[in-house]
C-alpha cells in the first residue's frame, strides 16, 4: 500500500473519488478510509500511529467545516500529510481550508485548493516518484499530454477570433 486517503465523512467522496482515479490512473495502490478527527478520534490517532508500520507512504487527509482531521493525522506521524479541504459547508469550503491550512509550526500540512481531490493525488505522486522513478516518466508524460491540449485549444482560439 502506497497512498491512504482518510475522509472525515462518506459525504466527502465525491470529490475524493476524483484522488482516487488519478492515483488508480498512475498505478498507484491506495486505500480510502472513512475516520473523524471529532467522531471516531481514537480511530483516527492509531491510524496514523500504525501507518508507516503498515506500509503507507503518503496519507491525503480530507476534510470540511472545522477540518481538523489533517493536522490531527499529521501529529501522529512524520510522513507527509496533504490536506484537503472539502467544500462541504454554508462557508463555501473557506472554513475548511483555512482549518487545514493554518497548522501551528512544527506539524506542517501540505494544503491543495479547496476540493482540489487531482491536485492532492498528483502531489502524492510527485512524493512517491523520489523515490519510483517510473512515476516520474509517468508524472512528465502527463504533463507534456496536457501541455499538447493547451496548444491545441489556443490554436482553436486563433481559428475562432478570425471569424470575430
Ligand atoms: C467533516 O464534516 C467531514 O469531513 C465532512 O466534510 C463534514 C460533514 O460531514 P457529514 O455531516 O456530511 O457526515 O468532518
């Protein structure tokens, strides 16, 4: 197992699924997990206890309103934590970005945008590919895939404005 993904509700997974299909779309293992930093705590601090002994590299922690669950999983563990703020609340997801975002020093969180699930997935790649170097290939081969569609749209623009 490479990359855990912890959810702090079953109401967060459609976003998280999109994590899941970028790390299933690069071969990376991942395990999905529904815990609660205020619902299930001492669940949640043994799994973050136990992760690197059970094989774990990188753990996305995601979460809304007063998303705590990421800085809660970073405390138990030195491997990295990406945090992910869910926009699960009246507050548009700016309540749990800046839960997750605003980590005392010493316990850093890697925070992505706001329901920023592909982000969070490609970040953990990047971390596994120091030391997977096929994840690197992998992680240049997407990149010079979507610089080919960005190129691509701006010559459609170029065709468009003639016609303005
Ligand atoms: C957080 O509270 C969860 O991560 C979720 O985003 C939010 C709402 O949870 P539910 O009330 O939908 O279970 O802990």
């Amino acid at each position: 197992m490479k990359v855990a993904i912890v959810m702090g509700s079953d109401s967060d997974f459609p976003v998280v699924e999109k994590a899941v299909a970028t790390l299933k779309k690069f071969g990376v293992p991942v395990a999905v997990n529904v815990l609660s930093a205020h619902r299930t705590p001492d669940e949640a601090l043994i799994f973050a206890k136990e992760a690197e002994k059970n094989g774990i590299d990188v753990i996305i922690g995601a979460a809304g309103k007063a998303a705590h669950l990421p800085g809660v999983l970073a405390s138990q563990t030195t491997l990295p934590v990406i945090g992910l703020p869910i926009k699960s609340s009246t507050l548009d997801g700016m309540d749990s970005l800046l839960s997750i975002v605003q980590m005392p020093g010493g316990i850093p969180v890697a925070t992505v945008a706001i329901n920023g699930a592909e982000n969070a997935a490609l970040l953990a790649i990047q971390m596994l590919s120091l030391k997977e170097k096929s994840l690197t290939d992998a992680l240049k081969a997407y990149r010079a895939e979507m610089r080919a569609k960005v190129l691509e749209k701006d010559q459609k623009i170029q065709e468009k404005i003639k016609d303005c």
